[in-house]
C-alpha cells in the first residue's frame, strides 16, 4: 500500500538540509530522547543531550511533553537508514558562551549548593547552569570526604572560578583557593628538615598534627 504513494524520504533529501530550522510535533517519549514529527511520514530524534544546555540529567518527559510543538535544528539526516537527528538546544543562545564572556577566570562567584554527590558540590550559576566543586577544591588541609558534610543543600557557597570548559559544558569551582595555600612560603617544609608540631588527633592511621597554622600533617602508624 504504501508504494501507491510518494516515498517522502525522497522528498526528505531535498527538503532538509543541516542546520536547518523547523518546527515538529512530539510524538513519542523515550529514556534517551524524543521523537518530532516534521511532516507525515518523516520524523526525527531529538537525543536528551540534543535537548537542553542546562538540563544535563534530566528525563526527557520532565523537558518536553507529547504532542508538544517544538523548533527544531537538523543536525545530520541519512536518507538511506531513514534517519535524521534533530536538536532543539541549538535553536537556543548557548549560555555557556555568555558565561565566557561574563566571567574571568580567578573571579568570585556565589551560588546555592543544588546537589550533593560523592565527588563535590554543584553549585547553582546564572543561566540555570550548575559549577562544580571537587572534593579536592574544598579545602588546603581538610580531607574533602570528611568536610563535605559540613555543606547541605540550599547553603550559599562562595567560590572562585578554575575552569570555563565550553566544549564539555563544564565550570569547574574552588572554595580553597579564595585563601592563600599555607604551604606555599612555609620554608620549613623541606624534606629532611625537623619541625615541631602539636598533635590534634590520634586515630588507627597515626597522629594527626598541625604544624603550623593551616598546615597539617600526618605521623602514620606503621605497625
């Protein structure tokens, strides 16, 4: 039945061109993308990374709902495999460049604390974009698993900026580098040289000690 019509996939090659701008009407929802309808019979996917600048880890069904229109970019089609991939971020200004713009590396920046993970703190930016604080950011002395807990979700954070990556869309944060690192004019600190220092902890590891303000060290337990 269908051969008694025009295949639109030959119309498809000629009418859709890469880059593009149409609008379609979402047709089906699944966990990687959604599906836009561009006319009868021709229909592309939008993948989730396609969907939204910001919205990194979000279910598709939380961005778009069916039957929705939407605009759309056409970012390759292959009539062969009747296939054409589709973008609805890129018919969007890209925040990330704006970010570049707006923001120096080494400047202040404060946010909300969003989400917690096992590897740092996301910290809310303009442009419903979030920065990262790795654990290791966190602080010069303190061991970033441990001072993590001292931070929960909706604290305003202060941090400075390491890192605009715009091809990874990443902002990379730091809260220890707003203080100076107290090892960097400890002259002391030369190996082979005898320090005094006053023990704060005793654990299985060995004796923690601070050797001076804001420099600690650890005399580890080797039995």
């Amino acid at each position: 039945m269908k051969q008694l019509d025009e295949d639109p996939w030959e119309i498809a090659q000629t009418k859709y061109k890469v880059k593009d701008k149409f609008s379609g009407r979402v047709t089906n929802i699944t966990d990687y993308g959604a599906f836009v309808e561009l006319e009868s019979g021709i229909e592309g996917l939008v993948h989730v990374s396609e969907m939204s600048w910001t919205k990194k880890n979000m279910q598709p069904g939380k961005i778009v709902s069916t039957s929705e229109e939407v605009e759309v970019v056409v970012l390759e089609i292959d009539a062969v495999k009747r296939r054409i991939s589709l973008g609805m971020k890129q018919c969007k200004p890209n925040p990330w460049l704006d970010l570049q713009e707006n923001y120096k590396i080494g400047s202040e920046v404060e946010g909300e604390v969003k989400s917690i993970t096992e590897f740092g703190l996301f910290i809310g930016l303009p442009g419903e974009m979030d920065g990262l604080i790795h654990l290791s950011d966190l602080d010069w002395n303190s061991n970033g698993e441990d001072i993590i807990n001292n931070y929960k979700k909706g604290d305003m954070v202060k941090a400075k900026l390491l890192e605009i990556d715009i091809e990874k869309e990443r902002v990379s944060l730091g809260v220890k580098q707003l203080s100076k690192d107290p090892m960097s004019n400890n002259k002391d600190l030369v190996r082979g040289n005898i320090v005094t220092s006053v023990i704060k902890s005793i654990t299985e590891k060995g004796l923690h000690v601070e050797i001076s303000e804001g420099v600690n060290g650890l005399l580890r337990n080797l039995n």
